[in-house]
C-alpha cells in the first residue's frame, strides 16, 4: 500500500467514515486489531497509528485490557471532524452537513423572530454593521462575524441546544462561506441583503419570513458552492 504514512493516512480516512456513515456506532466497540489488520492490508502499526489519530480528535476512548470504543460525539469533536468528514466524504458529506444546518437554522431564525429581545435586536445591529464592513473590504475576513451573526439568531432562538448544535458546525460554516464569496463583489453584496433580509423579518417577528430569508440564503450559499466546485 506504500509508504507507512499513506497507509495510516488511508486507514484513518476509512476508520473515519466508518464512525461517519454508522457502521461504527456510538458507544460500541470496534474489531479488534487483527480484524482490523486483516481488513485494511496494512501492519500494526498503520492501525495503531490511525487509532491513536481518531483518539486525538475525541473519536474513540482506548483503555489497556479493553476493547477499543467509539466515544459519543459532542460539539468540540464534531466542530474538529466536520472539515475531515468533509473532504474524506466528498460532496455526500457536503449535503449531509448542508441539510442538518439547513434544517437547525432555519427553525432558529424563526423561533427567533418569535423570542428575541431588544437585547438581541442591538447584538445583531452591531454584527450586520461589522457583516457589512467585512465583505466590503477587500482585506477583512468575514468568516468570523459571519459566524457570530448565525449563532446570535441561535441564542435568540432561547433554546441552549441550538448555539452548541450550530458552533459544533463552525468548521463547515466557514467553510461554505469563505468558498461561496471567494473574489465575488456581487455575491459579497447578496450576502449583505440577505442578513438585512433577515434581521428585518426578526425585528417584525414575522416567523414565516424570517423562516423564508435564512432557507433562500442557505441555499444560494450551497449553490455557488457546487458551481464553484464543478467549474
């Protein structure tokens, strides 16, 4: 199979979409190391390599004298993975990822226009300004904001799960935001109607329109992401 780093690296990308697709549940204990040695093809040390990899990024729990387990996954894990997940996966990872925001972000914007407060309502004033400032400029980075304006409406959702469900999905946020918008004034300048777009439905409370906004936003977003990737 090569070299004893493309081995590991090889191994670790099926182990990984192993505990991606399910065939490795949470909780469960995974084959023991000469199953996995006579599954890959590769020495003992390309597993343990790989093993040692996955326990590093809070995937699997090793113990002396037991066998090795897939550890449930919370935010920090899946924040670490989402970006490994996404190029180990392709673009089946891509729209797996892309559905689940789709699906927590757009119940946040709405829940959000039903609970904000005058509080929230001046937090994401302050980060559509900043939004503005960033992508207007050629030397800003927008992702950081960009990121903070999302989980505001989260928080304003006044549901905890959703801040910690959406910061778990910071990786693959930035980086569908920095590929869609990558040297595009005029997509810069969507982006920027859109937030208004969807500040403004909050601010009236309509649920239904600030429902709408976030769902038309995500999907452009995704949509100059497959142009840009098969251009």
């Amino acid at each position: 199979m090569g070299s004893s780093a493309t081995s590991t690296e090889t191994v670790f990308q099926q182990m990984l979409q192993n505990v991606q697709s399910g065939d490795w549940e949470s909780g469960s204990e995974i084959p023991s190391e000469r199953s996995l040695i006579d599954e890959f093809g590769v020495s003992r040390i390309a597993i343990r390599e790989a093993l040692s990899m996955l326990r590093g990024l809070g995937v699997v729990d090793i113990s002396h004298g037991r066998r090795t387990r897939v550890k449930p996954i919370g935010s920090e894990t899946l924040g670490n993975l989402l970006p490994l997940m996404l190029l180990c996966g392709g673009q089946r990872t891509f729209d797996q990822v892309f559905e689940v925001r789709l699906a927590i972000e757009s119940q946040t914007a709405s829940l959000a226009a039903r609970r904000r407060t005058d509080e929230h309502l001046v937090k994401l004033d302050i980060l559509l300004q900043r939004f503005r400032d960033a992508m207007t400029s050629a030397e800003s980075d927008a992702q950081p904001v960009d990121l903070e304006f999302h989980l505001e409406i989260a928080r304003a959702a006044d549901n905890p799960l959703f801040p910690v469900l959406l910061e778990a999905l910071a990786g693959f946020v930035a980086f569908a935001q920095k590929e869609s918008c990558r040297n595009d004034l005029n997509r810069r300048q969507r982006a920027i109607l859109a937030h208004e777009s969807i500040v403004e439905a909050i601010r009236d409370q309509d649920t239904d329109r600030a429902r709408v906004e976030m769902e038309s936003h995500l999907r452009y977003s995704m949509t100059r992401k497959i142009e840009q990737t098969e251009s």
